[in-house]
C-alpha cells in the first residue's frame, strides 16, 4: 500500500496560513483523514503533541522520508467551525483558481489582538411625547439642525441605539449627541460586552403574514422538518414582503438551536432593515461591514463561534461566519453583482453557499424581484424550489409605467434631459407635496472631457480610459489615481471647444433648480457620498421628507422603502444596454425594475416614467411592464445561443504584463497550450481586455466556453501548472475568473 502524507497546519493565526508541516499517515487512519481533518500530530524535538488541521493529501513526500513523522489520532467526534471552512476554502481553490492560502484568507478569520471595546448604547432619557414636543420645535427654528432633529426622531423612534450606529449609519456628529446629553434629552452607557439593543416594541409591530407569505413559509418548514435540505428561490416582486418571509423562516430554524446566514448587498443594509432585524432578534442578531477593522470582525466572528450571536447579518464576506451549527442561509437580492469576489480567488458567494449548506446540511433560500438567470434556470429544472409572492403586500398596486421615446421629444424641439411627459408629472407631484425620485442611469460612463471640433477624448498617459473632471478642477484617472490640470484647449486640433459633456447628475439638479426654484433637491452619487456612509444621511434626508426630488445614479434605486414616493423618472434607460458585456441587458433589466419598484411603495399610487432611445428594445418593454418572465425568456434564448452562463460556463483567464509584446508572446503560448491538450475544447484566440492597460500594465483576455465546469477546471489547472514550470511563461500575471459576472 503506498504511504500518504497530509499537510498540516498546525496554528491557525495570522502569518501561519502559509507554513504547512508534513506529516505521514498510518494505515489505520487512512480512511479517517481527509482534507479538513482535526488530527493531533507531534511537534518539535521535545515531542509536544499539538492539534492541527490536515490541508491537502498526496502521496508524495516533500522531505526526507526518515524527517517525516506519523500523524498521531484524528478527533472524529470534534465538529469544528474551521473543519467545515478549510473544506470550503479546499472548494474554493479547487472551483475558482487560487493558491490554498489564498483560499484559507478568504474563509478563516484572521486572528489579531482585539482590544477590549467599550460599547456606548444611547438612550432617550424622557418621555417620548416629550421628545416629540421637543423635536417639533425644533423644526420650526430658524437654524435648524438636520442632524439633530435625525437624532431625535430615530431615538423617539427606537428608545436606544448603538453609538456606532448613529455616528456610521445615521452620520450623526458625535457633538449633536454630547449636546443632547447636556440637555438631559438623552444618556450614554458604556458596556463591556458587546450586546445589541433590544427593542422591544417592534415585537408588537409584527404584521401577519398574507397568503403567498404564509405558503411559502409552510412549505419551507414542513420540507425542514422533513429533514429535506433544499435550495429556495423566493420570486417575489418589489414590495411583496421578502423580508418578513426571511424573518419567519429565522424563527423556525432559531428554534431548532440552529444559526443563520443573512447575506444583504451592502449598499441594501441600511439603518431601516438593520433595526428591523435587531427589533425581531433583539441580542441574537451581529452585524459585520465593511466599517469594521479585522479585529472587530474576528471579535464578531469569535462570539458566532462561541454561540453568543446566532444570526449574522453582512455582505458577501458573512458567509464565513464560523457557525458551530449552521442551519440556514439566506441570500436577498441574490443577482447583485456584489456577490462575486472581485479580488483572487473570484468566488461566487451563491455558490459557495451553496457547498457550505452541503457541508453543514444546511437549507438556502435565495430572494430577487429579479433573479439572476443562473437561479431562475435551475429554478425552471426543478433543482431550486421556488416560492412566489407574485403581489405587493395590503392589496398595494404597482406603479403605472409609461414609455417615453426621446427621438419624438427631439424631434418635437426639447433638447433638454427631461421630456415633456415627466416635466408635467413633476409639477403635479410638487404641488400635492408628494416626493420624486430621478435616477440617471449613466453605469459606465464618466464626466469624460471631449474636444467638440474633431471628437478628441482626453486620455489617461497610463490607463487605457477617460480622465474625468473633478471638483477640484483637476483632471483624475478613476484606476491609477493620475492627475492633471485641465485643458483649455485640444491637444489635438487646438480648438478652445473642449470641455466635458456634463450629462451627468450635477447638471440636471442644476436643470432642476432653475426649472423649480422653491423644491428641494438632493443629489446622491459619487462626489456627494464621500466616506462610505454619506449615503446614508441623504437617504435619511429623504425619507424624513426634508426633500421634495432625490436625484442620484444607481445607488438610489437599491432597496430602500420611502413610502412618499409617488413618481420615478428613468432619465436615459438604455445607456445601460449599450455596455459591452453579454450580462448588460440583465443588468438594465434589473436596474430598471428596482427603480420602478421604488414609486408607490405607501398608501397612494405611483408613476413611473422611462426615458429611452430604444423603446422597442425588449428588455425596456418587459421592464416596464414589469414583467420578469417575459425578459427572462428571450435572454436565456440569447444565452443559449451564445453559449453564455448559464447555459454554458465561460471561464476568463486574464493575462497581464508591463510589456505588451511579451504578453503578447504569452498568451498565444497559453493559447496553443490549452488548445494542444484539449483539442475539442471552444477556446477564443486572446484579445485586448475591454481597458486594454491600467498602470501601464497592459490586459489581455482569453475565454473558453464549455458545457462542462469540469473541462474548464481542467484547462485552469495547465495553465497553473505552465506557471510554474515553463520559465517561458515568467513574468506575466495570471488570474482566473470562472462564469465572470464584472467587466475586465
Ligand atoms: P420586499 O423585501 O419584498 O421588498 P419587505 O419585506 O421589505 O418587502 O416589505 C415591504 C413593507 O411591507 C415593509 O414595510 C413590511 O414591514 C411590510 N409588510 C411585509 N409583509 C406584510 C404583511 N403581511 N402585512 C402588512 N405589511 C407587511
Ligand atoms: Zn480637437
Ligand atoms: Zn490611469
């Protein structure tokens, strides 16, 4: 019998991921090792015993026979949290291309020194009515504070909240809240241990679930208690009540002694939804984002561990969560793009939750208004069980969409960004005193600045994209960070007519408060949002009404709830479409849909308005019909022809060098490789990336499609294996990205 050996690591802490040791396995435990394995192993001359994880198998000895000691016993009863991610982690590696260590950085949390955090919780120290008195004076003031009058009503609102959350979330000054102090109107109470508020009174507030909820909720507690483990999907429009269904199934599985998943795009998990999970959870909810330091994640990670949270909450990276005993993950808005890493290893999250609920016989339920076509298809195979709530809940209608085709409104002499049609509509809405939302959708395009006479574009020296103007007058390159002064004129043909095309966000609220000089316009997008929770305080703005009109790209139409709404206007739909990618029509069909989802989300009826060049463009007809199945027809049809996801898997292998002839060079020499080894196998001749240099590093792509993932594993591990042993292929950077949901 050949002796196999396992690498072990035998600490897991920072800096010790990469440090593996050798160890030999005894007959007797050969059928007990396997990769995540917990074995004990000797260490060191003095012979200590330690406990180590088993990272990979082989059979090939990387020391001298004689040095490599035997594995002592495997704890097979131990269940471990890390068992379970080191399997992932081997999953991981295996699936999207990385190195294991890549891998474990990923899935392991990173240990470091946390210094004991002082928790301040606070309190509203009067009584609500008089809170309330207190705050509508304050609105009449001359020199109001919005901050303040923010503190108040949330606090009025809640009785206590987290420090963190009102200074990160809320963007409440810290002086508005010593000020407050002062007053008597509120306390802060430290705490040692990290504990959420418990609020209580939202307990109360619990609607009862309409019929299509408590369906979908039925079946999945009775497939549960079957003991069946499923894949979900929940199909249900905007306003139809996800996240109370998600909450229910919490319940059920919280009960079992079982912990949860809750995977919520960032831009989506705002302050509303976080206080509603903490007010039906209270102390048994944790958040991680992206705020957090490494210490303060591992510290959330280590009370998950230690069954002192039992629901996390958080971004793609949540999913790591070191649960002893998972029993649920759910995903909402699982089609966002967000969920595919795009750092190596390029993992898709749906995806390695869905291995991680393989692993720990856990369920997955995946939640959209407009699925990703990965889900909808295995939905339609019958390998996810759906569940539909096909209305919006409280017999709320959804809003009325109405066509606009720009050509006619040029034709008819309007040169402005906003037709007639949504011009009258704004006015009506500024008159009944309901809100407007404006979303320009410009995903992909840059405040570039272009020469009038003979087209010239003002370029990057280093990356191959438009420098764009900046507030500071200054020309900047959104990939390297390079800056320059701006032009006066074309470096080209000399002409003085250059200059940026502004069609952008700052020139409609310009257009916008001259047209309507006594409404109040926000703007959210790029240049107002700086530090990551500046939206935050505009979306509050909002929907505390300070505001009659929200302007803003995409960051506005995701997932938030203003029940003031009344009109959506989609200025430019289709700029979207035209991006150069085969998920492009899925994205505006996506975008669309989630902002038409935005209006008429209270008592009275909403209007939506879409703005377009392309109004016979089957994916605007289906979004303004808001009609998933019917987009979702044609464009799986398009992928089918295609060969495109998920009809067929692409992996993107991305190639990068500073010299573009020797990239050149080598990936012709990747290309013939792979081809000479799998002569069936539908591999594209390389091309230049669509940013074809960044940093003076020039891009290029190769793409290979095939029915089988299995194939194109086999094709990533030559090219892997080429790296390391053809000295011909030194020098160049390689990256894989499997199914690839971002532009490169
Ligand atoms: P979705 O996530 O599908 O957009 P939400 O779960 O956020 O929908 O629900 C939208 C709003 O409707 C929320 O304010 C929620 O509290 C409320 N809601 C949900 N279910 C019900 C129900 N059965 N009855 C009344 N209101 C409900
Ligand atoms: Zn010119
Ligand atoms: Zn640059």
């Amino acid at each position: 019998m050949m002796t196999m050996f396992a690498d072990i690591i035998v600490d897991i802490s920072l800096g010790q991921l990469d440090k593996t040791f050798q160890y030999s396995i005894p007959n007797a435990l050969i059928d007990k090792v396997s990769v995540g394995s917990f074995v004990k192993v000797p260490f060191g001359n003095g012979g200590r015993t330690l406990e180590g994880f088993v990272l990979s198998i082989s059979d090939e000895p990387k020391i001298e026979l004689s040095r490599i000691k035997p594995v002592i016993s495997v704890e097979e009863d131990k269940v471990r949290a890390e068992t379970e991610l080191i399997r992932l982690a081997y999953f991981i590696k295996v699936h999207y291309g990385s190195t294991m260590n890549q891998a474990l950085k990923t899935v392991l949390p990173i240990k470091k020194k946390v210094k004991p955090k002082e928790n301040k919780i606070v309190k509203l120290s009067v009584e609500p009515d008089i809170a309330r008195g207190e705050l509508s004076e304050m609105r009449t003031r001359k020199r109001h504070s919005i901050a303040k009058e923010r503190l108040l009503a949330a606090l009025i609102e809640e009785g206590e909240i987290p420090w963190d959350i009102l200074t990160s979330k809320l963007d409440i000054p810290t002086s508005a809240i010593r000020d407050f102090e002062k007053k008597c109107l509120l306390n802060v109470r430290s705490e040692k241990t990290y504990r959420n508020p418990v609020v209580h009174s939202k307990n109360a507030e619990r609607p009862e679930l309409n019929e299509y909820q408590q369906k979908a909720v039925n079946r999945f507690i009775s497939d549960y208690a079957e003991g069946l483990r499923n894949t979900y999907l929940l199909y249900g429009i905007t306003g139809s009540g996800k996240t109370e269904v998600y909450m229910s199934m919490i319940e059920k599985v919280l009960a079992l002694g079982k912990d949860i998943i809750v995977l919520i795009p960032e831009i989506a998990l705002t302050y509303q939804t976080l206080m509603r999970f903490y007010g039906r959870f209270g102390d048994q909810v944790s958040v991680i984002h992206s705020r957090l330091s490494d210490g303060e994640r591992f510290d959330q990670f280590e009370r998950a561990k230690n069954g002192d949270v039992k629901i996390m909450v958080g971004p793609r990276s949540a999913l790591f969560t070191p649960f002893q005993n998972l029993g649920l993950i759910i995903i909402d808005e699982e089609q966002e793009t967000a969920y595919k890493s795009e750092t190596v290893p390029k993992y898709h999250a749906r995806e390695v939750a869905e291995e991680r609920c393989r692993l720990s016989d856990a369920s997955l339920v995946l939640g959209s208004a407009t699925p990703s076509l990965e889900a909808f298809e295995r939905a339609r195979e019958g390998k996810y069980i759906r569940l539909d709530l096909p209305e919006r809940v409280e017999d709320r209608h959804l809003p009325k969409t109405h066509i606009v085709d720009m050509r006619e409104e040029l034709k008819a002499g309007n040169r402005t960004m906003i037709s007639d049609a949504l011009m009258d509509a704004l006015t009506d809405r500024l008159q009944k005193n309901e809100q407007s939302m404006l979303f320009l959708n410009r995903r992909g395009l840059m405040g570039f600045i272009s020469c009038r006479s003979c087209g010239t574009v003002i370029k990057c020296p280093h990356c191959d994209v438009s420098l764009s103007l900046h507030r500071d007058g200054k020309l900047h390159c959104h990939y390297c960070g390079y800056m320059t002064e701006n032009v006066k004129v074309c470096p080209k043909c000399g002409s003085k007519y250059i200059g940026t095309m502004r069609a952008g966000t700052e020139k409609l609220e310009e257009f916008l408060k001259e047209k309507f000089p006594q409404a109040a316009v926000l703007r959210m997008d790029a240049d107002t949002t700086s530090g990551k929770e500046g939206h935050e305080k505009i979306l509050s703005q909002f929907a505390n009404r300070e505001a009659d009109i929200l302007l803003g790209t995409q960051m506005i139409v995701k997932g938030h709830d203003f029940s003031g709404v009344t009109l959506m206007g989609i200025i430019a739909a289709d700029m979207s479409l035209n991006a150069s990618d085969y998920r492009a029509g899925e994205r505006t069909f996506d975008l669309l849909t989630q902002a038409a989802g935005r209006a008429g989300r209270g008592e009275r009826e909403g209007d939506v308005y879409i703005q377009t060049y392309q109004p016979e463009n089957f994916v605007i007809q289906a979004s303004a019909a808001q009609d998933y199945e019917a987009f979702f027809k044609e464009e799986i049809a398009y992928r089918k022809i295609m060969h495109y996801p998920p009809m067929s898997h692409l992996l993107l292998i991305q190639c990068m060098c500073e010299n573009h002839e020797r990239l050149e060079e080598k990936t012709k020499l990747i290309y013939h490789l792979i081809k000479e080894k799998n002569p069936k196998i539908n591999i594209l001749k390389p091309v230049d990336a669509s940013i074809s240099k960044i940093n003076d590093t020039y891009r290029m792509a190769i793409y290979i499609k095939d029915d089988s993932y299995e194939r194109l594993i086999t094709a990533k591990d030559i090219v892997s294996d080429a790296l390391l042993n053809m000295s011909a292929l030194k020098g160049i950077t390689i990256f894989f990205d499997f199914d690839p949901v971002n532009g490169y």
